[in-house]
C-alpha cells in the first residue's frame, strides 16, 4: 500500500471518528428517547412530546380547550387522552405523532383517573365520574364495545400485568379502599375496608401483589397486599407495612424488572425521590434499611417514572421536567413549564 493513499484512508478513518463524536454530543444519531407530557405554554394546555436527545418538544394537540392525561399505548404508537372544550369532555386517541384523532366517549362531568391501556393495547378504561351514572367504563382502541363495568365512582384505574383485572381505589368521600374486578365486571373484590385512605394501587409485575399508600398508621407509607387475601376478614387483606417514618411516602412505581419500588417522600422536608429493593419484602421490617434516596434539591421532585427498560427516571422537579440514571447520577434539566403532579410516560 502507497504511503498515499495508506494517509488518505487514516484521514478518513479520523473523519468518521470525529463525525461520531460530534453527533453523539449534539445528540444525533442515538436512538430516540421521547417522553409524553401536556402544558400550558401557549394559554391552553396541550400535549408535547420531548426528544429528549434533542431537547426538542412538539405539540401533539393544538385545540382551543384543554388536552391533558397523555397515555401510551403498550407499544408506543398510540396516544389516549382527554380534551375538554366549555363543559365537554371527550376521551380520544391519536398516534404518536399527533395524528388521526378519533373521539371513544363523550363524557359528560368530572374525570377521576386517566385512561388506562390494557397490555396488550385492545382496549382503554376510563373512570366516568358524572352524577347521572359514575362508574369505570371499558372500550376498544376502535371506539367500539364500550361497556361499563362498575356503578359507582373510582380512581386511580390500573390493568393487571395479564391483563384480566383492575385494580381501582373508591369509596373516597371520607376514606379511600382498594377494589380490584374482572374487566367483564364479574367478581368484584373490596380488599381493604379500615376507614382510612388506601389508594394508588400499583400491581408487581407476576401480577400475584397490589403496592399502595395508605394513612391507617397515622402517616402516608408504603403497603403490600397479596391478592390470595380473605378479603372478608375485619379490615379487610391484611397489608405488610414496607415505610416507617413520620412523613409522606407515597406514588409507588414497580422497576420494569420488579427488582425496585419508586417512590416520593418528604421525609429530608421536601419531597425527593428514593427507591427500595424488593428483595426485602419476605421481611418488610428491612426494607427501610434498603431505601436509596435519587434527589436532593432545594424544590420539590415528583411524578417520577421508570423508563421502558428501567435504565432511566424522568421527574418533575417544581416545574421543570428531568431525566436521571436509575441510580440517581446524571440529572438532567430537560424543558421548563410543565404542570406538577401529572403522569409522565415514555415512548419506546
């Protein structure tokens, strides 16, 4: 080879190194990392979906009133969400990119929960909270087969890993208890009855046990419920205590691979976001000696979630959305003006 074009191909070869990295720092050429969110940016909120690579949002929706509650469907390609215009509420689906909207229910009257995907992405449930007729709702992608499955007002919806059960909180005028039902309405289930506030139910991933908060020891913790309960006793399923401290813990969140709970605490005097192992739950008593605490900023973090792959959490820290490391390294300012307290969601 001639000293030549033996120069040529290393120029070319630091060419394509230095193409590479400069990509990689601009942050093209990774694969998209997009997360789902809704703001009020332009005097209405609207649903945006963040690049997150590219620190670039774009507007899902552009309508006059007020679209909020992004959902994703399993796969990504689908968005439900809720639009409301003057006193009309309906609950749509569009793509991912914002496109082919299609209305599934007019709905006349508050919304409890945010619609809810089935596993395998067939099917949405919706908590219809009107006076006239309150109860969960169930329809298809396709807007057809709707059919109500419960006859009385419910929050915090969520579709068993297999896809056959709700999980729902209800009963919240004075207290909050647990319910879980067949998605054809059949065998409801109360589990807990203890006059307290027992809520966000959060199924593990073999679908065997319900993670929620609940205040019947005085101050918001976290609680285990295993479903093969005799839900008849006094008090209802019994329920293992995994927090012990005089503070808020609250919103848990299972790791994709189950081996990690997420939650939010105030326990350091603002909220943070910490995680426990799951090993420790054969003896709840230890599980406080696993806990890891991800933030420590001077505001508020909160509505923190898993990504797909569990390798990442995105949160809202006051009213700036972030992205971190699973083990709290990384923290990253994404976009500003986002309304706290909302569910975040990626898309794969």
């Amino acid at each position: 080879m001639s000293a030549l074009l033996l120069r040529a191909l290393l120029h070319a070869a630091a060419l394509c190194i230095l193409i590479t990295l400069l990509a990689t720092g601009l942050g093209y050429g990774l694969p998209s990392v997009r997360l789902l969110y809704y703001a009020n940016q332009n005097g209405n909120y609207d649903i945006y979906l963040l690049d997150t690579n590219r620190l670039l949002a774009a507007a899902l929706t552009r309508n006059p009133g007020e679209d909020s509650r992004p959902i994703r469907s399993p796969d990504g390609t689908q968005i439900a969400f809720f639009t409301r215009h003057n006193d009309q509420m309906q609950l749509q689906v569009m793509t991912s990119a914002g496109r082919a909207k299609r209305i599934l229910a007019q709905i006349s009257g508050q919304i409890g929960a945010n619609p809810a995907w089935s596993p395998d992405g067939n099917w949405i449930a919706y908590s219809d909270n009107s006076r006239q007729r309150p109860g969960i709702v169930r329809v298809r992608a396709d807007g057809d087969e709707a059919r109500r499955i419960t006859d009385f007002r419910a929050d915090w919806l969520a579709w068993s890993p297999d896809g056959l059960r709700l999980a729902f909180v209800a009963d919240c005028d004075n207290n909050c208890d647990l319910y879980v039902v067949n998605v054809d309405g059949s065998d409801l289930r109360r589990l807990t009855r203890n006059g307290t506030f027992d809520m966000l139910p959060a199924w593990s991933p073999d679908g065997e046990r319900l993670m929620f908060m609940s205040n019947r020891d005085g101050y918001f913790d976290l609680y285990l419920i295993a479903l093969d309960c005799n839900e008849h006793q006094r008090g209802g399923c019994p329920a293992q205590r995994l927090t012990n401290d005089r503070s808020f813990d609250g919103y848990p969140a299972w790791s994709p691979d189950g081996t990690r709970l997420l939650f939010s605490s105030d326990r350091t005097g603002n909220f943070d976001i910490f995680t426990l192992d799951t090993a420790c739950l054969p003896m709840p008593e230890r599980c406080e000696a696993t806990l890891r605490q991800l933030t420590n900023q001077r505001s508020s973090e909160r509505s923190q979630v898993w990504s797909p792959d569990g390798d990442r959490i995105a949160f809202i820290s006051a009213f700036d959305l972030y992205v971190m490391n699973a083990d709290g390294s990384e923290q990253r300012r994404m976009i500003g003006g986002v309304l706290p307290d909302q569910v975040l969601g990626w898309l794969p």
